[in-house]
C-alpha cells in the first residue's frame, strides 16, 4: 500500500503555537504527575500544601518557617520512630520506585527482547503489565497476555526474565484465561 503525505487544507502551524501547545501539554503532564504523586504519598503532600497556603496567605517569612518546622518534624520522626517512619515513607517510596524503574519503565523493551511482542501490520503488541504489587521478598506481576501467548510461552523465558529483572526466580501461573 502507498500512502502520500496528507494535505493540510487548514493554514500551516505557527511556531508559536507549537510552542504554546508543547508547553500547555508539558504543564498538563507535570500538573497529573504532582497530583499522583499527592495522591500516593499524602503524609507529605498534605504538610508541603499547608506550608504552601502559610506561605500564600501569612507571607515569606512564615512561609519558610513553616517548612523548615516540617522538615524538623520529619527528621525528628525518623529518628524517635524508626519503624514507623520507614512503614509510612521510606517503604513506599522504594516501593513506587522500584514498581517504575525494575517493571514499568522497562517494560516493552524487556517483553520485545524475550520474544514476547508480536507484530501485527506495521504495530508491535506488548504484553500490558496491568499490575505489580512489590512486597519485601517477593513482588507479584499481573500480565495480560497476547493472544495467540501461553503460559509455556511465558515460562520458557522465566530465566531470562529473572535476570532481566535481577531476581532469584521467576514463576508463572495462569490466574484465568488471558492472564500470567
């Protein structure tokens, strides 16, 4: 099939608007990460919004006094609580860091260089990782499978997913049609 360059019957973009759409869509995506990131770790996003409204609303001075208190809180809290510093924050941080850089962020390039993409026309299918819960000695990957996979296709690979993941092993199982 030959496909052509489309025509533009509008009238051609502005580098002015280009700019302007990049930087509404960079400030859209900045604007979701800052609320997920809230979202997941609200025992400091509450804190940093209330020394943000101190700072709005009493000025400078009560503004950075109330961060630097926050910070002396959270220092303090380390260190007179241990365990339930590391149950609230240091856990999850580790946890939401190591779901995006060992799993998600890796992903595609892993599942394409153990044979588990498949292309179809001029797209390549990868397998979507739908969930990884990362616990303290093992983490659990739910995968949902291409058509046309197995799970054989799967365990044929599970050595060299486990060293491309940098674990002891990997095992997989069938928890319903369509899913590994």
């Amino acid at each position: 099939m030959v496909r052509s360059q489309p025509t533009n019957t509008n009238a051609e973009v502005s580098v002015a608007e280009e700019i302007a759409y990049a930087l509404a869509v960079g400030l859209a995506k900045m604007m979701w990460t800052l609320a997920r990131l809230a979202f997941w770790f609200p025992m400091i996003s509450i804190p940093l919004a209330g020394c943000g409204a101190v700072f709005y609303w009493h000025g400078r001075t009560p503004g950075i006094t109330s961060l630097i208190a926050f910070a002396v809180c959270l220092v303090a809290w380390r260190v007179l609580h241990p365990t339930t510093f590391s149950l609230w924050v240091t856990t999850r941080v580790r946890a939401r860091w190591r779901r995006w850089s060992t799993y998600t962020s890796p992903w595609a390039d892993i599942c394409a260089l153990h044979g588990l993409t498949k292309a179809l026309n001029e797209d390549v299918l990868v397998p979507r990782l739908e969930r990884a819960v990362i616990g303290v000695t093992a983490d659990l990957l739910t995968v949902r499978m291409l058509a046309g996979q197995s799970t054989t296709d799967w365990a044929k690979q599970a050595e060299a997913l486990a060293h491309a993941f940098k674990a002891e092993s990997v095992q997989v199982r069938t928890l319903q049609p369509g899913w590994s």
